[in-house]
C-alpha cells in the first residue's frame, strides 16, 4: 500500500496572517494550529511543522518514535519561548498522520497522534469518525454531559485548549495504531474547518471528491464560504493500493453448428473452461489473510481467518488462528476497526497484528490479577 494526498491552507476571511503550518510529505502529514501574540503563533506552528519533518528524515517505526518526535518539538518551542517578549507564551496544537512502513511480519499501519484540538477524522467505507481526541475546555464539558453537541459547536469558549506544544517543559500526546486499509481517508484540519463546516457536510464532500486535492480545495473554501472567522487548513490523505493487476474477462466461444465431432470438442472445451474458472474462483476465494471477531456478543473471539470476508459461491474462510482475546477485552474504537475484517496479503503480517493485540490483552490480565 502507498499513500496520495492533496492539502490546502487559507488565512479565512476575517485574520491578517495565517497561524497554521502544515507538513505534507510521503512519510509524514501535520497541521499545527498556533496561537499566542503578534507572530508568536506563526512561529510556534512553524517549529513543530518542520521538528516533525525534521524527526521524518530519520524515519519513524513506531508509535512511541512519534511521540517523542513530538515531544522534541514541544522542547524546542518552550525554549524559544523564553526568548524574545513578543514569543513568551506561545504554544501550538499539533495532529499527525504517519504511515509507517512494513517491517519483517509486521503489517502496514498508521499512526495518528494529537495535542489539542486539531483534528483528525478517517473515512472508512463512506462513513466518517473522528480519530483524535479533542483537548478543549468545550470538549471537557461535552464529555461530562454538561452541553450537547450543538451547543458545543457555537460555545464562547470553544478556543481554550487544554493542551498544547510549548506551554509546559512536558506535553502529553495522545496516539493511537490504525491498521492500513485500502479505500482509507484520512483528513487532519485545523479547529478553522470544524467550527465552520458540520460532520455530515463534511463526509458528504468526501465521499463526493475523489480526488484528495481538490477535496482539500473544496472544504477550505465551503469554510470560507461559512464564515471564515479563522484560519483554516485541510490536509487529505488517501491509502491506495500500490499497483493494479488487472484480471482479463474470459470469453467463452459460441460452439459450432456442424458436425457432431464439432459438438464434442466444442462441449469438451466447454467442460474445461467451467473447470478452470471454478478453480479460478476457488483460488481468488481461498487467496488472502483477514482478521474478524468469530462468533456474537462480547463473547466473540479474536480469529485469523483464510479466505475473503465474504463467502464466495460455496467457498468459506475457514479459521487459522484462534487468539482467545474476547471482544469484551478489546478496546471498543479497535473492535470497530477489526469489525472492517482488516486483510493481509501474508498470514505473518495478519498474525504480527493480531498478536500485537494479544500482548496488550494479557498485559491487562496480568495487571488486573496483580
């Protein structure tokens, strides 16, 4: 698999200069949202952008290489802010998108890591969620039920962080491993499309742009469109396939009118044909590694299937790996991942992952029994 993007950034129709910074590049995608006086913003989103792109150069492996390029970044920007009085204070958000590549068994995956609100959302099989987890005094009330949705959305005080990179010597990031799926959206913004474009308008110009350019292009500008109150930046990544093989259509001859022999060797032929696309069929149906919940409830397991997610014609996945993992001890957001039956071209990538999840579960075994 290989990623394509598109990314977009515009001033919005009421600022002087543009506080966000974005980084778009094969191995790394960021959006910082700065914030502070005069240039200070401007400066502190820029440090992050290029500290991430920086920390990219040398190659990411792994959530945690993430994370501490993140934390790196938030160093950089503290010092510097106990520099000229015009930067003290300042601070950015920060929301990252990094692919990292297969290693040995393990599969392709995507990590996804935020500080404040800028967001991240995915659009998995025409729908979309949200990915990342706001750090707002907005989000905080939300969470314990004290404004709905809606009121959230129009809230005085939307703009108060309760994170971010360069207030504090130490900043805590969240980050979360997605598996790589073809078909996959990813979009990281700047809180500048949120406040102005709803979810639902939102996964609608997605779903209805295929090309993540101009997808990029269009919800800027339906932003601006909305109000433009603040600067806003989009940037768009899909996850395709690295090459297509195309499969040619067999066609089957018209079997000839004379001769009884002719008829013989047109059934024969016939006979062989049917033969060998249902070994064909049998072939494309057996092909190819995925990973699902076998069985209903929270009492389903966590299963290494052979086979399609779907059965084809009389051909089902059969079970390659039982793990013992319960839905019940799944993080519910991964539950829904592995309920997409994410596939693998190799039984060693689909098992890395599904082992991946097994160690985390009998990790919490064992503190739990402790």
């Amino acid at each position: 698999m290989k990623v394509v993007w598109g990314a977009a950034s515009h001033v919005g129709m009421l600022r002087q200069q543009n506080e966000d910074a974005f980084v778009a590049e094969t191995n790394v995608f960021v959006v910082a949202d700065g914030m502070g006086g005069h240039n200070a913003g401007e400066v502190a989103s820029a440090l992050a952008v290029q500290g991430m792109r920086n920390a990219a150069g040398n190659g990411f492996s792994s959530a945690e290489s993430v994370v501490s390029a993140i934390n790196a970044a938030n160093a950089e920007i503290h010092q510097a802010s106990g520099g000229p009085t015009d930067q003290r204070g300042m601070g950015t958000t920060l929301t990252a998108v990094v692919p990292l590549p297969a290693a040995g068994a393990e599969p392709q995956r995507m990590v996804v890591a935020n500080v404040g609100d800028s967001r991240v959302y995915l659009l998995r099989g025409g729908e979309l969620k949200q990915v990342s987890s706001d750090h707002s005094y907005v989000q905080e009330l939300l969470t314990e039920g004290y404004i709905s949705a809606a009121e959230a959305r129009v809230h005085p005080r939307r703009n108060i962080v309760t994170r971010a990179l360069g207030i504090e010597g130490d900043v805590n990031a969240d980050s979360w491993v997605l598996p790589m799926v073809v078909g996959d959206r990813y979009v990281l913004c700047s809180d500048g499309l949120v406040d102005e474009v709803e979810d639902e308008q939102i996964a609608h110009m997605l779903r209805e742009t295929p090309d993540p350019q101009i997808a990029a292009d269009r919800l800027v500008a339906a932003a601006n469109d909305n109000g433009g109150r603040d600067n806003v930046t989009v940037v768009v990544v899909d996850v395709v396939a690295d090459d297509i093989v195309p499969v040619a259509a067999t066609k089957q001859p018209n079997a000839p009118k004379r001769g009884k022999r002719k008829l013989l060797v047109a059934a024969a032929s016939i006979v062989v044909l049917v033969a060998v696309s249902i070994g064909a069929i049998g072939w494309y149906a057996r092909g190819g590694y995925f990973v699902g919940f076998d069985g209903e409830g929270d009492d389903a397991t966590l299963t290494l299937f052979k086979g399609r997610p779907q059965s084809v014609l009389w051909f089902s996945p059969t079970v390659q790996l039982d793990s013992g993992v319960k839905r019940s001890e799944v993080f519910p957001a991964l539950a829904l991942d592995i309920d997409e039956n994410p596939t693998y071209s190799s039984p060693e990538r689909a098992e890395a992952y599904v082992n991946s999840i097994r160690g985390v579960v009998e990790e919490q075994r064992e503190g739990a029994g402790s």
